[in-house]
C-alpha cells in the first residue's frame, strides 16, 4: 500500500508539473503573439506613412541635373552641361560644360571633359568636379533639342565671336543673327577653332534655343515636352517634365561652367574655378550638409549688409543658414566668434573678409562660426 499511495503521489506531481509547462508555453504564445500584432500595426502605420508621403519634385528643392544633348548621331560630339536650380535664390541656370574644360579621373589624372563627354562618362567626373551627388539625368538627342526650341529660326546673339568649321570651312559668326534651328545638330556638332570658340558657341546657341522654346506657342510648347518626357530615364516622368519645363521656361539662365581659360605648352585649356563652383553649383546640390556652419549676424544695422557677406563667404564649403540680426547694431568692429574646433574656419572668414577680429566663441557648437558684422565692414569693401 506504502508503495501505491507513493507512486500516485508521484504521478499526480508528474501531471502537475507538466500542467504548469504548458501554462508557462501558452503564456508566451500569447505574448508572442501580442508583439507579432504590435509588430503588424506599428509596421502598417509606417507603410501608411510612407504612401501618404508626397513625392518631392524638382521644382521642390534645390537639385544638379546632368544634361547631354546628342549621342553620336551622325558622327558628331555630343555636349553637356548641368542644370542648376537654386531654391533659395529662386534661379535656375544651365551652365555649359566646355569640351576643353580639364576634370580630375579616379587617380588624379587629368581628363578632357569632352572625352568623358563622348564615352558617356561624364557623370562621376563632374560628381567628383562639384563635390556633390548629380540629383538627375536628362538625355536628349539632337532632335529633342530642336524640337524643345519650337523649330523655328533662332535669334542667335554671339557671346563673343567664335568661329566653326562646317562642310571642311571655317565659318564665323558675331554679334546677332538668325539660324534655323535645324542647324542645331550641325552647329553644335561642329568642331571649333579653339577650346574658346567652342565653349562660346555652345553657350550662344543653347541660350537662343531655350530662349526660341520659351517663346513657342503654350500648347506647342508643351506637346515637345511631353513628347521628350516619354524617353528620359529621371526617377519619374513627372520628375522629367518638370525638369524639361525649366529648360524652356524663360527663366533659365545660361552661362558657362565657372572656369578659366589658359594655354599651357601650345595646348588651350578651360581649368576649373573651383570657389566659384562652390558658391554656384555645390551648395545646390539636394541634400548639400558641410561639415562646418558659419552663421552670419547684422550687427551694424546696415540695410542687407549681412547677405552680401553672406554671398562673399559662399565660396567656402560650409552651410550657411538665415542671415539674422545681432543682439544690436551698435557693433563697430566685426567679430568672428569660432566654436572649438573652428578656428581654421575662422581664418578662412578672416581672410576672405578682410575686416575684423577672430575671438573665441563662448557657447557657440564646436563647429560653428557666427560673424557679427560691424561697422568697419562696408559693402563696398565686398565688391
């Protein structure tokens, strides 16, 4: 009997035990399951998020579009030149990209642009050029660009004379004049007398063939954008649109790459004006965040004084917020207040302005520069 009673003691702890087991299991079933269907609405209202999430348009920020126009038809070369819309400043300029123009390849070589240009390349080259991700890409044959200029006659203005060698002659063209835009291809297509003749042509005839597309009839206008839209490959059609919009809105200014032409062993070369594509270019850039701040103060009480420092300090690779005023106007020496690991930026400032004194910034972030601009700075000694 001693034995019976002892095993159906153990037995009943047996059942017990294995009871409370499966107690222990359901429960972190359940809590499983709790964290999957938490897991399933915190997941589904970031999906929801993210559909709701409007798409950001070009016309939305400040971007750099790579545009080429021609891909060898015909034999002939094709040009680039990068779009560059200015959000803050409101503008948006298309700067021709000279064949002749020296870029800088993966090791430091040197690379004529317009061999890049003509494999196709030229992207990272120019990435690499302005220091800043190419938000976009437009390919356009040389039949786009005729069909974006309306088609008509283009009232041509030369920047300056330059000369084009067509059908084995070298024909030159000055001042303002009238040109099929038919001829685009054959033009633009052209080899010239020099790295500065090119440049110079390529700038003239892309500013009368916007400038003709502007002036196209509405619905004209907008039937070559559409049409063009339908073969670019930009993140979407909308995206293309708005950024062949820009091109034939009359708004686009077009200007050569900031860039300086010298000859060097007989050899005519454009070189890079690397402060000014900084200013220009690289701060358009989608996204552009430098590693250093400089924030720019009024403390003199001089009417738009702060922007013009502003402007002048664009050069430098480094953000620059808001132009605010100071906590008065009554400052006659300009102060360049440097954060702890600024004061090389500082200098820079220093250097660049001319006036002023560099001090140590109390409270002001490690990486920051605030310039109180005082009476000693005029804006005469910023011109």
């Amino acid at each position: 009997m001693a034995r019976r009673s002892e095993g159906y003691r153990a037995q009943r702890l047996a059942q017990r035990r294995s009871a409370k087991w499966r107690g222990y299991q359901n429960l972190a079933l359940y809590a499983l399951a709790a964290v999957v269907a938490f897991g399933a609405v915190v997941g589904g209202v970031r999906v929801a998020r993210a559909m709701r999430t409007e798409h950001v348009g070009p016309s939305q920020t400040s971007y750099i579009t790579l545009v080429t126009v021609g891909r060898g038809e015909n034999g002939r070369a094709p040009i680039a030149a990068l779009l560059v819309h200015d959000l803050n400043g409101g503008t948006t300029t298309l700067y021709t990209i000279p064949s002749a123009l020296l870029l800088n390849g993966p090791n430091g070589e040197y690379v004529m642009a317009g061999d890049a240009i003509a494999r196709g390349e030229s992207k990272p080259y120019v990435e690499r050029l302005v220091k800043a991700p190419v938000s976009y890409e437009l390919r356009l044959s040389w039949a786009d660009l005729v069909r974006l200029s309306g088609a008509g006659d283009l009232r041509v203005t030369a920047i300056k004379p330059f000369g084009l060698q067509i059908d084995g002659s070298t024909r030159g063209y000055k001042g303002t004049f009238r040109l099929p835009a038919s001829l685009l291809p054959e033009v633009l297509g052209a080899n010239a007398r020099g790295g500065a003749d090119q440049a110079n042509a390529e700038q003239s005839f892309l500013a009368a063939a916007l400038k003709s597309g502007a002036l196209a009839p509405d619905d004209a206008r907008s039937a070559a954008v559409d049409d063009t839209a339908k073969a670019q490959d930009a993140q979407s059609s909308g995206d293309s649109r708005e950024l062949l919009e820009a091109l034939v809105s009359g708004r686009t200014f077009v200007q050569r790459l900031p860039s300086v032409g010298a000859t060097a062993e007989g050899q005519f070369a454009w070189r890079p004006d690397r402060q000014a594509i900084t200013a220009r270019v690289t701060r358009n850039a989608k996204g552009f965040n430098a590693p250093y701040t400089v924030v720019v103060e009024n403390g003199s009480g001089v009417l738009e004084i702060g922007r013009k420092v502003s402007a002048r300090l664009a050069v430098m690779n480094v953000n620059l917020p808001a132009v605010r005023n100071a906590s008065s106007f009554d400052y006659g020496t300009t102060q360049i207040l440097a954060g702890a690991k600024a004061f090389g930026v500082a200098t820079q400032v220093r250097g660049i302005l001319r006036r002023g004194v560099v001090l140590k910034g109390n409270g002001v972030p490690d990486t920051t520069v605030v310039v109180v601009v005082g009476k000693d700075l005029t804006a005469k000694d910023l011109q």
